[in-house]
C-alpha cells in the first residue's frame, strides 16, 4: 500500500487549541472512521452468511481467502468471525431501530465490544436491548459517565463481558433451582449418548476430518428436546463441548500454525 499522501506529525500547537472546531474535527474523524469500519463488518457478516453453512465455511470461500492474504487483515478465520458477529449487532440496530437514531449511534466502533455486545443480545428481545442503551442522545461527550448506559459509544469488550457474565450468573442461580427440583423429579436414567472422539479431529489443512461433526450433534440434541418436557428431563454438555470444539478448530487453523510459529521464535530470540 502506497502511504506517500499520509501525513503522520502530530498537530501543532495552533492546531490544538481547545475551540469548538477541534471538538468538531475529531467528532467527524470518529465517524468517518466508524462508517468504514462498520461497512467493513457488515461486508464480513455477508460472506459469513454466504459461505458458512452447518459451522463449515465453503472450500472455495477458503482458498480465496487464503490466496488474498486476507489474514494480513482480520487474522485467522476465527477472528474473520467475530467481525461477521459485529456486522450482525450493526445489522440489528440498524434495521430493528432504524427511527431511534440515538439507539444505534451508541454502538462502540471496537471489534471486540461489538463482539461482547452480539453475545450479550442474542435470544433478547429488543425492548430489553434498548433498556442497555443510554438516552442521553447523539452527543454523547456532554453526558455524564454515570448516564452513559451498558451499551455506549465508548464501551469496551471487557465492560460488555462483565456485565454479561453477571446476567449469567443472576440467571443461573435462579435456574439451578429449577435443575435441582427436576433433577428430584427425574431421576430414571433411561439412556446415555456417546459421541465418537473424532468430533474434535481436524486435518493439516484445518479442515474437520471426523466421523462426526459439530452440526450433527446441535441436530441430534434438537430431535431430543423435542421430547415432552412432563415426561423427560433431557440434559446435554453442548457448551462445553462447543467451547473444545472452537479451541481446536482454531488451533488446526493453518494461519495460527504459521504465524502462532513465527511468534514463538521471535519471542524466544528476543529473550536471548
């Protein structure tokens, strides 16, 4: 890329003086970078909707990918889907409150926070996703901290997980009791379910190579939560096991081999 035309000096002194035009220039900096990085994310959901079928991305969406070099940009396909499930969070905001500017303007421009952001709003339903955002309009640099909401312009990925995570945690105390009562209530262990080890195999070149994939068992397990719910108790480890399924996913992946490699040996010579 030819950077030849960019200027990277830091302003100057006249140019930082505190006036309402500086405040102006960086506000519209902001968005205009927020713009582009957003249709970025949108154009990641598309291809992941496109290519992406049954938890396996299309060989021919592989090798351009791979041909392109497009790791240079969003890293490993892993990565590439976190940028799809910001596109997504865009996507919601944008059609689902399209007449509540200030709801979709509170969107953080971070990966990472929009990332957190898809996690804590799936399966919500939007009244309660709008309760996350502040109200305190698009300027939201004249607010205090204490009115910015749970979803903001300057949220982080990490206050986003916390915050998620203390929901699970409210949620699951209150579920338990419902597991225990029924655990009391069903306690006939009609049958026990095996999936062959070679769920969590992959190839040299990251593709799935075993005998069963992660898109048959979510089938399996939906046919038998269709079971009435009075006669049978169905309980499943999928969270676990999805979690060890990504992990080695992701480490099968060819561009984590590669430059996972390269990462250790420069660590390892910087240390000599």
């Amino acid at each position: 890329m030819n950077r030849r035309n960019y200027q990277y000096d830091i302003p100057t002194v006249d140019e930082l003086k505190l006036s309402s035009g500086l405040s102006k220039k960086l506000k519209d900096r902001l968005r205009e970078g927020q713009d582009a990085t957003w249709e970025t994310f949108l154009y990641a959901a598309g291809l992941r909707k496109a290519y992406l079928k049954n938890d396996k991305w299309d060989a021919s969406f592989t090798k351009w990918y791979k041909d392109n070099e497009l790791h240079r940009c969003f890293g490993n396909l892993s990565q590439f889907s976190k940028c799809a499930s910001a596109g997504e969070v865009i996507n919601r905001f944008g059609t689902h409150f399209k007449d509540e500017d200030h709801i979709v303007a509170a969107l953080p421009t971070s990966m990472n926070a929009l990332y957190e952001i898809s996690l804590l709003i799936k399966g919500r339903s939007d009244k309660e996703v709008s309760k996350w955002v502040y109200q305190g309009g698009e300027n939201f640099e004249d607010d205090d901290e204490e009115e910015l909401g749970v979803i903001s312009p300057v949220a982080t990925g990490q206050s986003i997980k916390e915050f998620r995570e203390t929901l699970t945690e409210t949620s699951s105390a209150k579920s338990s009791v419902n597991k225990s009562k029924r655990k009391k209530d069903f306690n006939v262990a009609v049958a026990t379910i095996y999936a062959n080890k070679s769920l969590f195999a992959f190839n040299k070149k990251g593709d799935h190579s075993g005998a069963v994939d992660l898109a048959t068992i979510k089938d399996q397990l939906k046919a038998l939560q269709r079971l009435d719910q009075s006669q049978f108790d169905v309980r499943d480890n999928l969270t676990k096991i999805e979690l060890k399924y990504r992990a080695k996913e992701e480490k099968a992946d060819p561009v984590t081999k590669k430059y996972g490699a390269k990462e250790k040996k420069s660590t390892k010579k910087k240390a000599r």
